[in-house]
C-alpha cells in the first residue's frame, strides 16, 4: 500500500488530519534530540582531540627537579605542553608536591625516583617515562651536588661522591639521551657559570661542570642528521639552597652587586632560557654554552 492509498472506512480528510499530527509530532521530536545529538557529537569531539592531544604532546625528563632551577624547568617545560617527568633522588614530598603543582596548572607529570650515579636506576628512569609517556622529546640533565672547600681541606669523600654524581651520573644521562630522545628533540645539560669566575673553594665542583659544557659539544657532533640540539646552559649566582646555603646575607648581597642587575638570578629566569632553547626557534643553537648569569663575567 503506498502513502496515498486509503483504507477503508476512513474519509480523505481524515487522513491527511492524521498524516500532518504525524509530521509535526515528527519534527518535534527531532527538535528536541537535535540538541542532545549535538551535545554527543561535541562530547566525541571534545574527548578524540583531547586524545589527540595526549598523542601528540611531547615528553621531557628533567634530572634533580624536586627543587631549584630543576623544579622551575619541569614547571617551565609543563607550562610550554610538555608531558613532565620529575626526577628526585631523596624526597618524594617535594618531588609529589611539584607535580601537583603542574598538575594543578592543568599539565601532565610524574615523579620517579633514581640517582643518577647509578647507571641501571637511570636505565630504569628512563623506561618509565617511555612507559607512562610513549617516547621522549627532551633530557635536561640537571642532576648534582656541590661540595665546596679549599684544595687543602677537600675530603676524598667529597671529591669522590661530587664526581660520581655530576662526571660520572651526568654521562649516565647523556648516554641513555642520545639513545632515546626522538629525532629533532633537545638535550641540555647544566653546567655553570663558575667555570669562568673559578673562585676560591670552587675548583673541584667547577671542574665537574665544566665537564658538562665539553659532554654538550661533543655529543652534538655525535647525533649529527638527527636534528637534536645539545647544549649546556651556564647559570650565574641564583637564589636557590645550593648556592645560599653556608653563606651570610652580606655574602649573597655582595655577589648580587657584582651583576649590572643587583640581584641574584632567579630560578624561572634558568627555566626561561631552558624554554627557549627548547623551542622551535631554538634549534640552530647547538653545541654551545649559554651563559645566563645576569652579566656577573
């Protein structure tokens, strides 16, 4: 029976009174699940390019970043879209509380712990950011420890524990870096700009990171074609428990007046540079050591 055929029994009038309810009732009922059939689709949008989102975010590892300048990076680098890896060595409240931080901020990290002196925790440390994150796109290897005395009163203990720790756990870094950090991706290692004050007390830790600037040159040649940036960064006096601790306020107050800005470097100033080099725009600077030490040398 087609649409125009009658039944018997009704009149054509009839028909058509009930054909046109049918209609509107009909369209009624798809204004009102226009709405929710919209919603649906947005919801399935919203959630595919959130996916898409997670897929296509980048991965970084920051070294030591429970506090200072290693905190400020991975802060910097979450802000920037990183996926963010928080290493600590000792303290998981204060490596928990800088992911919360990130988190909180809307970013994505984790924390991990590893001391970089050891060459399988590092290993490990890098799997779980692989794991969790699904590759790697930036190393910055800012892991160490100072220990500062005159070259008479320098313990073997100190010597020993600051060269494993920033020689000998810096190339553990780098060396899974060069591995696993994806084509076109940055590696940044943290040297310092005491390489070039060379003040008393100093010399041992200086000659540590100054070991970083050389890793940095090198390494850039070794990953030729793969567009990977190595570089060191170099900061100057900055106001983190590293450098404070052991010292007065009239000792902080006088390194702060020997930069043209008077005042100690901050850590999201170290962070900032990080960032940039870290950027599209970055790229062509490779191999080097940026200083940023507020003009102190």
């Amino acid at each position: 029976m087609s649409d125009q055929d009658s039944m018997p029994g009704q009149d054509n009038d009839a028909i058509s009174t009930q054909q046109s309810i049918s209609r509107r009732a009909l369209l009624s009922a798809a204004a009102i699940a226009a709405p929710a059939a919209f919603a649906l689709r947005s919801s399935d949008a919203a959630e595919q390019g959130s996916r898409h989102k997670q897929h296509n975010a980048k991965v970084a590892l920051v070294t030591g970043s429970s506090r200072g300048i290693g905190a400020a990076v991975a802060k910097r680098l979450a802000r920037d879209g990183y996926f963010v890896t928080v290493n600590y060595v000792g303290n998981a409240d204060l490596a928990s509380s800088v992911v919360r931080e990130i988190d909180a901020a809307g970013g994505k990290a984790i924390h991990e712990q590893a001391d970089v002196s050891d060459p399988r925790a590092v290993r490990r440390l890098f799997d779980v950011t692989e794991r969790s994150f699904g590759g790697l796109d930036v190393v910055v290897n800012n892991a160490g420890i100072m220990r500062l005395a005159p070259f008479s009163a320098m313990t073997d203990a100190d010597f020993d524990r600051m060269f494993e720790v920033n020689v000998k756990g810096g190339f553990n870094v780098l060396r899974e870096a060069a591995r696993r950090v994806r084509d076109g991706g940055r590696i940044i290692s943290m040297s310092s700009s005491i390489t070039l004050l060379r003040s008393p007390t100093y010399g041992p830790y200086a000659a540590t990171k100054a070991a970083q600037e050389i890793y940095s040159n090198v390494l850039a040649k070794e990953l030729e074609s793969r567009m990977i940036s190595v570089n060191a960064v170099a900061p100057g006096v900055v106001n983190t428990p590293l450098f404070t601790n052991g010292k007065t306020e009239q000792q902080i107050a006088g390194f702060a007046q020997r930069t043209p800005h008077k005042r100690l470097g901050e850590p999201a100033d170290i962070a900032s540079v990080v960032s940039a080099l870290c950027s599209e725009d970055g790229g062509w600077v490779n191999g080097q050591t940026v200083f940023a030490n507020g003009g102190i040398v």
